[in-house]
C-alpha cells in the first residue's frame, strides 16, 4: 500500500463517506488513489474555501465528521477561512492538505506554505506528516480529536513522497493521547448543586449553544419538566423548537426584547454548550446585573469562566449533564416569572411593518410558513442572516447552519451544499445576501454538477446591507462603499448560465406564489427576490452595549 | 490582585510544541517574563517553566489554554514553597587591579563564578533566583558590563511534592 491509499482507508475505516475537495499538483497521488475507491464519494467544489464550508455545514447537519480535502500552497490557505470559522464554532472537521515533498519542506519550492505553521491558531491541532508508517494513527486521532472534547477543524498536511511511499506499518486499534482526556461525565456533586440552586431560583432561565445541539431530546425533556424559559444563541437555535411557548428567541446584539429582558432580570442562568460571546454578553460588566448563580455547562473548561464567573461550573458533554438534569429536575414554580415574560412578548412583538412593501422578513416568515419551520436553513453573514435566525421558526436541532464566530460572508453556498450532501432527502433552504452570496457564487457549478436540490432564496438589496445599517446609526448616513445595486449581475440569468432555473420577485403581492414555485422545484433553484434596501434588524443593543442601551426600532429617519 | 507565578508544564517532545505554545500565549495576550525549556528524565517528556505576572483570572486562562493543547502533558503552578533558579553569564570590562579586587569581592558575594578572563574582561557566570540576578546585575552596572545572557527561571516544588504524569492507554 502507498500512503495514499493508506490515509483512504484509514478515512474509510473512520466511516468516512463523503470527501469534499479540490485537486492539485501536491495531492495528486491521494486523487489516484480515490480514483479507485468509490465507497468515498467526493464532492469537486470550484474553490477550496467551498470544500471546507461544505465540510462544516455537512458535518454539522449529520453529526459525524466533516472531511475536506486540498492541494498545497494556495489549495491549503483557500482552506484557512474555513477551518477559523470550524474552529469557532465549533465543528468538527478534518482537512487533509497536499505538501511538497519533505526533501523540499523549508527551501521555497513551487506552491510551499508553511500551513502547519499558518494554521495553528485556527485548527485544534495539526501534523505534519513525516513517516508514512504514522500515517494510520494520525487520521485516528485527528478523528478522535476533531469529534471529541468542544469540536474542532484537524489537518493533516501530508508531503507527496509520503504519499508515495511503501506502508509497512499497521493499523492501530486503540488511540494513546496523554494530554487529551475531555471530561464527559459532569461531576455528580455540581450537578446535585446545580439542581438545588434550580429549586432556590425564582428568576431562572436556560440558555442554549451550539454546544447543546446533539443535546436535544434530554434538554427538551428538562425544559418539560421545569416549565422554564428557554433563550438560544445563533449557534443553539432548534435545540429547543421555536414554536415552543417555553422559547423566548435569540439573546444579544439582534435578540428578542423578551429574552434580553429577562436575561437582564434572571437571578439564575443555566447555560448549557455556550460560551457566551461578546454579541451575546454585550458589555460584560453590565451583563445580567441580577444574576446570582451561573449554572455553566461546558465540555471546555476554558470556556467556563473565561468571561463570566460562574458558581456552579460544570465541566461535562452537554447531553450527558442535560440527562442528569431532566432525570433530576422538578416542576418549577415560576407563575410570576412568566407573567412578566409574557408582558415583554406582548408589547414587544418582533417590529417590521407590513405596508406593501417586498421586505426580506416576510420572506423569510413565508418560507418558515411553507415549510412548517422543517427545512434545514443556511444563511450568509449579514441583515438577511439575522432576519432569518429571527423569523425562521427552527423546529430541529443541526437544522439552522450559519457562520456565528467568524461571520464569514460566503459561508451560505458552499454550506448549503453541504448540508444537501449530509440530509439528501431533505428541503435546504440558503437566505442569502446579494453581497455574500458574490463571495463563493462559484459554487452554483458544484449544485449544477450533483443536481443539488437546494432552494436559493437570494435577498437582494442591493447593499452591503448590515454595514449599511451601521453606517446609518453610527456614521451618520455615510454610506461609504457599501452600494452594489449598479454593478450586481443579472442574478437570474447568472443562475441560468449554470443551467438552475431562477426567477425574480419584486413585488409584495408575488411573495406566497414564488414561495410555493421555489419549493415546488424538484431540483435547485434560485428564487431573487429585490427587497426593500432601507432596512434595519431590530432590536439591536450596539456593540458594547446592555439591555439598557436596546433600540427596539428603527430611528425616524431610517424608516421612510 | 497581580501576581508573580511560576509554572511548570510537561510536553510531549515534538517538533513545534514550543511554538504551538508561545503563540497560544501571543494570540492570547498573556505576557511571558521568562522561559526556559529542556528534556526530562521520561523520554519524550519535556518541561517547560514560564514567569508570568497576571491576576487570578488571567492566570486560571493560561492554565486552561495551555492545558487545551493536545500535547500538553500536564500545567502546574508552583504556589507552594518553590525552589526558584535562573543561571546567567555577564562579561564586564575591567580596566586595571582595583577595578578586579571590586568585582571579585561583588562576585564573592553573589556567589558567582569567574569563568573567562582576558586582558580587558571578566566573565561571570552565577545562579540563584531571578531577584538575586536582578540584584548582581545592579551592582555590575556601575561597571562596564558588555553582555548578559539568563535562561529563564526553572522551578520545582519544595519537599516531597513531584509532578506526576498519568500513564494510561485508551481505548477508543
Ligand atoms: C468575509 C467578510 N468580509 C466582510 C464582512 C463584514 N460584513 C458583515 S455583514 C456585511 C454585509 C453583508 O452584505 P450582504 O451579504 O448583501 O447581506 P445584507 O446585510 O445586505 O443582508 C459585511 C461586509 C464579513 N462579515 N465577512
């Protein structure tokens, strides 16, 4: 065997199915390799950030591990983006990257990086390969650390000799990591004070993460049980449906008036698979100034108490602790706390106006109504992003793929594929923005190519939308180089030219039909819709910000 | 509160491990004041020691991030009593007998050695910890000191207390 065939099926023998890629020069001898292994289905993406975005959103809507595959030099940095965005949010994934022979490591030669070297504070952990006889016990640890402990991107950079040469190894059964050993049973005694401190509470709430996703039956049961209120982040929506009356929407920078509320006046928070991150916490020193305990669930012990003090650390896998907490918890008494709750849902019911006008809220609601809050949903980095995590009923968990840490505009497509690629039989919806959309539109070949059945829901407002919006709060109205609207492509026909039907949308009246031709569609589709421009998300706390500093609408001016 | 801390961390021994950790450190916005390295008697294992100044919370994340690495074998901070030494060489110019006497009285008393001598300099080498360092260094400076090379503080427990590395095969 080569190395080349061993590093396929040491992939095969971790269960690895789909592989997402893009060849060269450097990584040539795995590409013939696979050539000859067709139980691993690779996925030709048009630009090596894709294959990783693939990677993430795949691995993310399945729950196994994401695989990408790169060239050296160049293919190996198109990758950085996407691993700094798994690595924050915590995904796990393993890139495999072509290098220059080891002969040549170090002397410049044609397409060398040093991509151990670039990636280390974007990955969990890296190798470089030296002896192909390590080859079989890399890849298993690099599964067992990407998956295992707070996920995370792990890459192999394998020099081309290396795939060359003669295996006379083997391959090992059992994995020696001393330095790695992530805790996933919670300590019994935190989780007995943890629930003590729930009986004491008057105020309490849940928050959810993306932590929490593979966590979802246990804390849907604890949340039955209790009756308490439930607030997700970005990365923890469809843990707990939206519909659920217990479910008080998104915290922070774009959450909902009731859940920032009542984060402002819990006593009590059990945060379970988060980490509570600046667009979530605002100004730290005035976050949840009535917050007695924090109850913080983490398989990381670094993310614990790394911006907020907590009481009861829990060091623990989300699931494991949430089992414990729903066999152990009791009804909660909590009447007076949700009669203030429902006060702020009533008075605060999220703001758009329905005056006529095509706005991208009602789109992304008619879609959440057609599809009954089913679909798995991807989304850009932008306005439409935040619209869609506030108007997009999530019902399931892995259903809600969206850059978070990072906010990498052009995240939407490539991960739509994978998400397509991982739930086959299943509605992928992709909001995208005009802007972000340009950043990785090369991926529509990709659809093409494997007839992907993803409904591109394109939110064209012609703008870089959300620096826009900062501009008109911030910048008084100095929309520098934001405007796109004179220079976008003919977006229907672009799709059209890779041979996916698409259609435009401009008027309000239109909006329930194209929502119905879109989904109707057996294969993909591009629906464009030309929504209004002068649009802000709301509520919104600035950055730095507290509950106290929300703008629940927009200003006057802003709104004609 | 800030405080001075020294901290022992056991590694595996592969290339880039020194790096891995330095940049955490960087990106990390955590101040290393010394560091010093070297293999231990357990092959494969090496020690690192690092002075870092920092409050309770900064130095609770240093420990947590260096422990998140995947080769890090083992974070100790060393609160108890502590043996604390740092090595350093200095070469001072001298000019003339007198000047000799007074450095080698300065030597006698610090402890230090003279390990090099020329015709217009004096090479010391002393140990000790880095506040005694930092102290013959002051006295020296009323001299021509020419250069001045220290390794970083090593630390270790005082007593019976060791550093212990679990040793456990799993099976996954
Ligand atoms: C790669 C990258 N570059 C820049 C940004 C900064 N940024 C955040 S949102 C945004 C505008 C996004 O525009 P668009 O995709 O059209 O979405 P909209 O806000 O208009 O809905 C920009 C430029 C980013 N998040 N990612």
């Amino acid at each position: 065997m080569t190395g080349a065939e061993v590093l396929l099926e040491a992939l095969v023998r971790e269960g690895v199915e789909v592989i997402f890629g893009h060849p060269g020069g450097a990584i040539m001898p795995v590409y013939d390799a696979l050539y000859h292994r067709r139980e691993l289905r690779h996925i030709l993406t048009r630009h090596e950030q894709g294959a990783g975005h693939a990677a993430t959103a795949y691995a993310r809507a399945s729950g196994r591990v994401g695989v990408a595959l790169a060239t050296s030099g160049p293919g190996a940095l198109n990758l950085t983006t996407a691993l700094a965005d798994a690595m924050m949010d915590a995904t796990p994934l393993v890139a495999i990257t072509g290098q220059v022979p080891t002969t040549a490591v170090g002397t410049d030669a044609f397409q060398e990086a040093d991509v151990t070297g670039v990636t280390m504070p974007i990955t969990k952990h890296n190798y470089l390969v030296s002896d192909v006889n390590d080859l079989p016990r890399i890849v298993k640890e690099a599964f067992h650390i990407a998956r295992t402990g707070r996920p995370g991107p792990v890459l192999i950079d394998l020099p081309k000799d290396v795939q060359n040469d003669t295996f006379t190894g083997s391959f090992p059964e059992t994995i020696d990591l001393p330095g790695y050993r992530p805790t996933y049973k919670g300590h019994p005694r935190q989780i007995e004070r943890a629930l003590a401190a729930l009986r004491a509470a008057e105020r309490p709430i849940l928050m959810v993460g993306g932590g929490a996703q593979h966590a979802a039956q246990p804390i849907r049961r604890f949340v039955e049980r209790t009756g308490i209120p439930v607030i997700a982040t970005l990365q923890g929506l469809g843990v707990v449906a939206a519909d659920d009356p217990r479910f008080l929407g998104m915290p922070g920078m774009h959450g909902t008036v009731a859940a920032n509320r009542a984060i402002h006046e819990a006593d009590l928070i059990l945060g379970i698979g988060l980490r509570f991150d600046d667009r979530v916490t605002g100004d730290v020193a005035r976050f949840a100034p009535n917050l007695k305990t924090l109850i913080h669930v983490n398989i990381e012990p670094a993310d614990i108490g790394k911006v907020i003090e907590a009481q009861i650390p829990v060091v623990g896998d989300a699931a494991w602790v949430a089992e414990r907490l729903a066999e152990g918890a009791e009804p909660l008494a909590l009447d007076a706390w949700w009669r203030r709750i429902r006060a702020w849902q009533e008075e605060n019911p999220l703001p758009f106006p329905e005056d006529g006008e095509l706005r991208s809220q009602a789109v992304i609601k008619a879609f959440g109504e057609a599809t009954g809050g089913e679909a798995v949903v991807v989304t850009g980095v932008g306005q439409h992003q935040m619209f869609a995590a506030q108007f997009y009923p999530v019902k399931r968990p892995r259903s809600f793929l969206t850059s978070g840490g990072l906010g990498t505009m052009g995240f939407g497509l490539p991960a739509a594929i994978g998400a397509q690629v991982a739930r086959p039989g299943e509605t992928v919806l992709l909001f995208d923005g005009d802007g972000s959309f340009q950043m990785t539109l090369q991926e529509l070949a990709t659809v093409a190519k494997y007839r992907l059945p993803i409904k591109i829901v394109l939110l064209n407002n012609g703008f870089l939308g959300m620096v826009r919006q900062w501009q008109d709060l911030f910048y008084e109205d100095r929309y520098s180089e934001v405007f796109l609207a004179d220079s976008n492509p003919d977006f229907v026909k672009l799709a059209e030219a890779y041979g996916i039907p698409a259609f435009r949308v401009e008027r309000r009246e239109e909006l329930e039909d194209a929502v119905q031709r879109a989904l109707a569609e057996e294969g993909p589709v591009l629906a464009e819709f030309r929504v209004k421009a002068e649009e802000g998300v709301f509520p919104m706390i600035p950055a730095g910000g507290s509950t106290e500093d929300m703008i629940t609408e927009p200003p006057e001016e802003a709104r004609s | 509160m800030r405080q001075r801390h020294v901290i022992s961390v056991l590694v595996e021994d592969h290339p880039r491990v020194l790096t891995r950790i330095t940049s955490m450190f960087a990106r990390r916005g955590f101040n290393i004041d010394s560091l010093a390295v070297g293999r231990t008697h357990i092959p494969g294992v090496s020690r690192i020691s690092f002075v870092v100044e920092g409050d309770d919370r900064t130095i609770e994340q240093v420990e947590k991030q260096l422990n998140r690495l995947i080769e890090v074998l083992k974070v100790v901070d060393h609160e108890g009593p502590r043996l604390e030494r740092e090595l350093a060489l200095v070469k001072v110019r001298v000019e003339g007998i007198e000047e000799r006497i007074e450095l080698k009285e300065i030597a006698e008393a610090f402890r230090a050695h003279i390990v090099d001598v020329a015709r217009h300099a004096l090479t010391f080498e002393v140990t000790g910890h880095p506040a005694k360092i930092d102290r013959f260094l002051e006295e020296l400076s009323n001299y021509g000191v020419l250069e001045t090379m220290r390794t970083g503080a090593v630390a270790m427990d005082r007593g019976e207390r060791v550093i212990k590395l679990r040793a456990r095969r799993e099976a996954v």
